[in-house]
C-alpha cells in the first residue's frame, strides 16, 4: 500500500472521502480549515460525491449536521476550539436527537488569554454531551479514526455522534507518512449507512422534534442516551478486531506501551503522548521500568481496559493537558474515580498538569515526573498536584511583565501630558 | 538513533519556508525513510518570523513536538539572526537556540561562511555553510523564493538526502502544479544551490 505525506487535516479530509460522505456542513476556523478546504476542492473537482455547504456559524453548522443525519444521510463536519463551544448547544441537542454522524475536532486552547496551539479544554467541554470522543494521536490515526467512528455512530445499539480529536499544529500542520487505504476495501469495512427507521421525505412530512417534557420521560431518553455511549464500548472493541482484519493495523480502545513489566506508567492523551513514549524509552535505557497508557476512547470511558491494564503497578502519573479550574486535571479525576475500590492493593496516583496552549513537555520532566511518582510509591502516600513550569519559564514570563508594565508606565505618561 | 536528524528552518512568511520543510519530508519518504515536516507560526501576516521542521529516520519517529536540540539549522532570511524571536506561541530564543555542538547552519547570504560564524556567534566545533539563495532565486525563478536553493544546498552539505531524489521527487510532484518554466527554474535552483553552497 502506497503511502503519502499527509498533514493530520489531510487525514482527517481523507477519512470523510473514503466514507463516501454525502453532506459536509462546513465553517471555517484555525487550525482546521484545511479540512474543509481539501474537501471543497475535491468536491469542486468533482474527486469526491456529496455536497458542501459554508453555514453562518458553528452553531448552525451542527444544526445542520445534525439535522441532515436525522433523515438518514451520511454526514462530516469539523471544527476546532472556540468554534466548538459556539455550537455546544447545539452538540447536546443533535446527540438528544440520536443523529449518527462524524465531526471532527482540532484541538486548540480556550481563550482568554488567545492561543492557537493545542490543549483538550476545548475538546473535554464536550464531554459530558453525548458525542462520544476518539483521540488521535498520529496522522496515520486521524484517518483510521474517522472510518472507526462511523462504524461507532452508525451501529444500531449506538446511534450516536462522533468526535474525532487531534491536536493543532501537532498533527493538524505535521506532514507524515500516512497509508490511504483503497477504496473498495475502506467500502467492505463500511459499507453505505444503513439508516434503518430513519428517513424523511419531503412528500411524507414528519416531526422528530420532541415537546417539552417534565421529569419522568425527559429521564428516560437521558438514560437511554448513557445506556447507548455505554454500549459503544463493547461495539467499539468488535469494531477493532474488523479493523485489524481489514487494514492489518490494530485500533485498540487504549494503547499500552512497555506496560507488562512496568511498575510505574505514564498516561495520556493524545498527540503529546508520543513524547511520553519516547520518555519512556529514555527511561528504560536508565534502567527504569516505566511504561504509557493512552486511551484512544474517551468517551464512553473504557473503565474495564484500564483496570485491567495497571493493576498490580506500583505507581501512576497522569499528565493532563486540561485544567479544570478549582479541581485540576479532568483525566486524572476519571481515573481515579476508576481505579478507587476497584483493586486491591491499587497503585499510588499522581496529577500531573502540562501542555497548556501547546507548551512543550521536556524530556526532563518526565524524568521528573518519574522520580515523583517512585517516591510516592515508596512513601504510598498521593503527592499533591503540580503545574509543571520550569524556572527559565517564570524567568521569562517575569521579564514579559517588567516590560509590559515599563510600557504601561510610558504610555501613561503620554496621555497624561497630552492631557495637559 | 543512526541514521536520525532534526533539521530546524528560519525564515519569513511568503518565503517558501514550510513549502521546503515538506519538499525535503517528501523526498525522504520516496528514499524510503519515515519523515515528519511541520511548520509553527502565529497569526497568519506576511513578514512574520516563521519557523519549520523536518525529522528523517531510517526509523518509526514517535515524538510529534517542536525540534528543540536541531543538527541542521537553515537559515533562510538572515536579517533574524541576532532577534529573539520569542513572544505569542514561540519558545523564547534565537536561530542559535538549542543546537546541537556540532551542529550545521546554512545561511542565505552573499557573504563569506567565516562572516557569518562571527554574527551567529557559533562554538568552534559548530559548522557554518552560506549560500547566495535570494539571488540564486531571482536568475532561476525570476523572483525572490530562496527555498529551493537552499534544499539544494542543504542536500550537499548535508548527504541526508540524494540530489537526484530531490529533483525526481519534485518533478513527479509537482509538474501538473507549476508551469515548466516554473518547474526548471527550481531545478535549476536547486542545481545551483547545490553547486553554489560554501563552507570554511
């Protein structure tokens, strides 16, 4: 199979043409819109079936998602970022609608202050919607991602929508070689959505719209939207096992790294936990037994790989590339909330924060991290959390400032004589 | 690692910076090597300090990050050198930063490689190439775009990649994209660059 120099927005452009989508409502924001640009001109050029449309907002652009997969038509969209939570509420009501489609999210911090490199604010705001959540964390990935999610989404016992997450500029803007599999092959794998029940035609108007309800059924179809993420675990791993079949790579819920003799793990998500890989291999060339854990589904959380994963580990360092403020990192929350009563004898947890609007995760402080992790198991106490910053950082943050204010001080003193 | 080289590209906006990055990525897929380009910018604006990256392997790469400890830097617009280009998303630091003690810089400029090693203020064990790109460009191409000579000058210092996987490379790619007086005259850039580059 030939492979081809692809950015993570190629992949991702990729995946939507080998599913043969026919609608792609689109709007345009950094560090996506390539996507939708590949697209376009695929389109345009006639390369690729289906129909673009460029909405006001993103707000409308998953309404229309939303809408156009309620009547039974395969659907892909992207976004990135503020864009996404423009449309937040729409997210939480196309998935209270059950409509199956594939949206693809470019991480990128939230503001204020404004960023356009990565962090999983943006992504992680989308959790609790209903949408469940791949994270990508190779270009290669992005692609293999997008056809697992609609297998995901599409499946009967699911009915769902999808995200699939990769990071800004990581993967967005970074070329790799990627394998673009065939297309009679990706049509096996997946084939056209079948929409059962759900049609519309314009000569039999219905309504899908649902009145206002009070507690009892409005409960009902919020327990029967967890009841389907729920399922999505177990459709997701047979899913896998077709995948590995098919393209001859696997796509494991979560990816283990090193983990069967380690007694201390890294876990992460997405792009930067490839730099924990490489930690890793660092670190167990100085003799340390470390692995990484990176879950690729999020959302449903798939509780049973974990456990089954770090028991009997001494240690645990979860590295978030998320702030929940007043609280701290949303994986290690989850994890904990995992692994507490679950095991016996369960391993010491560490919360570890970095990442933030694209900063860089050293070499060094994985070693750090080790250490830490190694004394609190040792001690068998949890360390507190920490917000990894270095000293030449505060440094240079602290020098920003002194001339900012300078600047202040000197703009202030223009006025003033103006004033006089 | 054997056979595993960071390359870090300085340059400015509309200069073709991120289109080498991903010439030179390309390339080294058709020799067969795992490769990753990336380019980091900040807000789109012409004239901004851009920066790009390549890694190539006989290797899987794993890390997907910025290239912070480069053994090749090129520098395609020389009036950077001496800023500090830190500030928005940028790490803080210089062409110089992060380096490696034998590292390689290759420099757009008409002036001599012993020049530039005092600007740059290199260590003596860093070496340092230069190479007239801007005006190799304007014969060749017939405008200001020093990328591809400095590809051609980064194959023959460096030997990462072959000269004739570059030009083939690039004639496959990119023959249904440019016109063929466009596409000579990068070639002829590219030979020119290769043949131009001077050391110490």
């Amino acid at each position: 199979m030939k492979r081809r120099l692809l950015t993570g927005n190629g992949a991702a452009a990729w995946g939507a043409r080998l599913a043969n989508v026919d609608y792609v409502p689109a709007f345009p924001i950094t560090p996506q819109t390539e996507i939708i640009e590949t697209l376009g001109s695929w389109i345009d050029s006639k390369e690729m079936a289906g129909r673009m449309v460029t909405l006001e907002s993103e707000h409308s652009m998953v309404t229309a998602a939303g809408a156009a997969a309620a009547t039974g038509v395969r659907v892909f969209t992207a976004t990135s970022s503020q864009g996404l939570l423009y449309a937040m509420e729409m997210l939480y009501t196309v998935a209270g609608w059950r409509a199956p489609f594939v949206m693809v999210n470019v991480s990128r911090g939230l503001s204020a202050p404004i960023t356009l490199e990565p962090d999983h604010n943006d992504i992680l705001a989308a959790r609790d919607s209903g949408f469940l959540q791949i994270h990508a964390a190779t270009c290669q990935e992005v692609l293999d991602s997008v056809l697992m999610a609609y297998r995901l989404s599409e499946d009967a016992r699911v009915r769902l929508p999808v995200i699939v997450n990769l990071d800004g500029f990581y993967l967005s803007f970074t070329r790799e070689p990627v394998e673009v599999p065939k297309e009679d092959k990706v049509l096996s794998f997946l084939p056209p959505f079948d929409p059962e029940n759900i049609r519309f035609r314009a000569s039999t108007p219905i309504s899908q719209a649902v009145a206002v309800l009070g507690g009892g059924p409005y409960s009902y179809f919020r327990y029967e939207t967890h009841l389907a993420a729920l399922n999505a675990l177990s459709v997701f791993d047979e899913i896998s096992v077709e995948f590995g079949r098919f393209f001859g790579r696997s796509f494991d819920a979560v990816e283990a790294y090193r983990t069967e003799d380690a007694e201390f793990v890294f876990v992460m998500m997405g792009s930067f936990a490839t730099k924990a890989k490489e930690a890793t291999d660092r670190l167990r060339e100085a003799g340390w037994l470390v692995g990484l854990v990176r879950p690729k589904l999020f959302r449903p959380f798939p509780k049973e790989h974990f456990l089954k994963l770090l028991k009997g580990k001494k240690g645990i360092a979860v590295i978030d590339q998320n702030i929940s403020m007043g609280k701290g990192g949303v994986l290690y929350t989850e994890l904990a909330s995992v692994l507490y009563g679950s095991l016996d004898d369960g391993p010491v947890m560490a919360s570890f924060i970095g990442g933030l609007g694209g900063r860089d995760i050293s070499s060094e402080e994985f070693f750090e991290i080790a250490k830490v992790i190694r004394r609190a198991a040792e001690e068998g106490k949890a360390p507190p959390p920490r917000l990894l910053y270095t000293e030449e950082e505060l440094r240079e943050m602290r020098k920003l400032q002194v001339i900012a204010n300078a600047e202040r001080n000197q703009a202030g003193k223009r006025v003033g004589k103006k004033d006089e | 690692m054997e056979g595993y080289i960071e390359i870090r590209w300085h340059g400015r906006a509309q200069q073709g910076v991120v289109t080498a990055a991903k010439l030179l990525g390309e390339t080294g897929l058709f020799e067969g090597k795992y490769v990753q380009a990336f380019p980091e910018f900040g807000p789109e604006r012409m004239g901004a300090p851009v920066k790009a990256y390549n890694r190539l392997s006989d290797e899987q790469i794993k890390m997907h990050c910025q290239v912070t400890a480069p053994s090749v830097v090129l520098i395609v617009d020389p009036t950077l050198i001496g800023m500090d280009l830190a500030g928005g998303m940028e790490t803080s630091g210089g062409v110089t930063e992060g380096a490696l003690e034998d590292g390689i810089f290759i420099v757009n400029t008409p002036h001599a490689p012993s020049e530039m090693r005092k600007k740059l203020e290199l260590l003596p064990t860093q070496k340092v190439f230069t190479v007239d790109a801007a005006h190799i460009s304007i014969d060749t191409i017939g405008r200001l775009l020093p990328n591809t000579p400095m590809l051609g000058a980064l194959t023959k210092v460096t030997g990462i990649i072959e000269f004739d996987s570059l030009i083939s490379n690039f004639k496959d790619n990119y023959s249904k994209k440019f016109s063929e007086k466009i596409l000579n005259g990068n070639v002829d850039a590219m030979k020119r660059g290769f043949e131009e580059v001077k050391g110490e």
